[in-house]
C-alpha cells in the first residue's frame, strides 16, 4: 500500500507502508526525498549491502530492528549529517504554532505521536509512531498526515495532546516468523518482526488466533526508552533553507 504525492516542483514521491516498526525510517525516507530529492529507502528489502536508511541507522547504533525512538536535537544533527549541504533539521517543541509557520514556510514535519488501530492521533500514551505533515488548513486547524502509506487528516492540537502524552517503554523482544505463514503481519526484508513476550519466550505479546513459528535466533532486544524525554513534546522539522526557528530544541 501507498500513497504518490507531488512536491512544489511537480516530483511524484511515493509514500509507502511501513515493513515491520520502522514508521520513522518509512516517512524520514519520504521527506528526504520530497524536499531534497534524496532517494534513500527505508529498508533495503533483505539486501545487506545495498544503501538503507535502515542499515545505516544500524550501522552507526540508531536503531536494533528499524525503530526510531529519538527526536532530539542530537538526532536532528545526525540526519542533517547524511547529506550536510542540503538536509536542514531542527528538533523544535512540538506545538500548533510550530507545525503551521513551519508547513506554512514550505517545510515538512516529522511528528511522533500515539496511534490508535485506526491510524488516528490518541492520549493513551502507548504506541508511539511517526506521521509526516505535509499541508495545514488553518481555517478548522487540521493539516494532512501521512503514515501506513496512505493520507489522513489531523487536527493539530489533538495531535499536539497525543504528542506530549507518549510514554517510556520497557524493554521489547522482536522475533521473526516466515512472511509467507500470516498475511495479517507485517514484512521486513523477507521475514515478519512480531512481538516476543520476552527474550527467550517464542510466544507473541499480543494474542492471535494462532500461535507463529519463530525463527530461532532472530529475536532482538530494543532496550528501555524515556520516550517522555526522547519524543513526547518534540518534533522533527525540515526545511529548504537555514533559517533558525526561535522554538527550537535546546540540548
């Protein structure tokens, strides 16, 4: 599933649905390219060797399987170092003023929220992920988000609420089962990432109808994170030019 969207200079991006948690990787990859026509893909797809964001961020200790659990300012220098001359990221509060000067502006923003099934913004606090903003109506004070390769619409200040309501999480155990055994799970380079209740326990966090053959060896431990300090009331901003924002994250 996905969506094609046309920049200002008339480019056709492609906005695709995540391969397994990687909702960061998927839409950092888009706005990369929508503003700056650079064309790295989230996942390389089972290719080691190819160029990923993924194996990147693994490469220099970012990420464990894909996740994207930081918003700060040292995360916000680390993208810009991908490409110095053309990349402009800030790490700036996250608030509604913020989101229509910045989208106003041209620019795009990467905001991590808590999703609920239906892919909107809620104040559980759980289910941290990530949506891009690409264009605000400041009439009703909605803006379009893309997130699970498809458009939505949000209203800013809810999403400004879910925002800051994101939690820390515990440690999580990610295992991989075949990508052809369930078509209901979600693919990562061949092979599904579920849930693992612990490190060694082959079952899934969340209960299914039918127990999944883990492959043995493949899960992976995503240590604690202070969401609260590395997401909750922070976003991810891009923009075609150097110009600081006075709202802007201090380390």
């Amino acid at each position: 599933m996905s969506i094609t969207v046309t920049n200002p200079e008339g480019r056709n991006v492609e906005f695709k649905d995540q391969r397994g948690p990687t909702c960061g990787l998927y839409a950092l990859s888009f706005v990369l390219e929508y503003l700056y026509d650079i064309k790295i893909p989230a996942t390389a797809d089972g290719d080691k060797t190819s160029e990923s964001l993924r194996n990147k961020f693994k490469k220099d200790g970012k990420t464990v399987i894909g996740e994207l659990y930081d918003a700060t300012p040292d995360m916000a220098t680390y993208i810009e170092k991908l490409a110095p001359s053309k990349i402009k990221c800030q790490s700036v509060a996250c608030d509604v003023t913020s989101i229509i000067e910045t989208l106003n502006g041209g620019g795009l923003c990467m905001v991590p929220f808590c999703v609920d099934a239906s892919g909107k913004p809620d104040h559980s606090g759980i289910h941290a992920h990530w949506c891009v903003l690409l264009n605000v109506w400041e009439v009703d004070g909605t803006a379009v988000a893309c997130h699970w390769g498809k458009d939505h619409v949000f209203n800013l200040s809810q999403l400004e609420e879910s925002n800051k309501a994101i939690k820390d999480v515990e440690e999580q155990y990610w295992g991989k089962i075949p990508a052809a055994s369930y078509s209901f799970s979600i693919p990562i380079e061949g092979l599904n990432y579920v849930q693992c209740k612990t490190n060694t326990d082959t079952s899934c966090k969340c209960e299914y109808p039918l127990p999944f053959p883990i492959k043995s060896g493949s899960i992976k431990s995503i240590p604690a994170k202070p969401l609260s300090q590395t997401l909750a009331g922070k976003m991810l901003v891009f923009r075609n030019n150097g110009s600081c924002d006075e709202n802007a994250v201090s380390q």
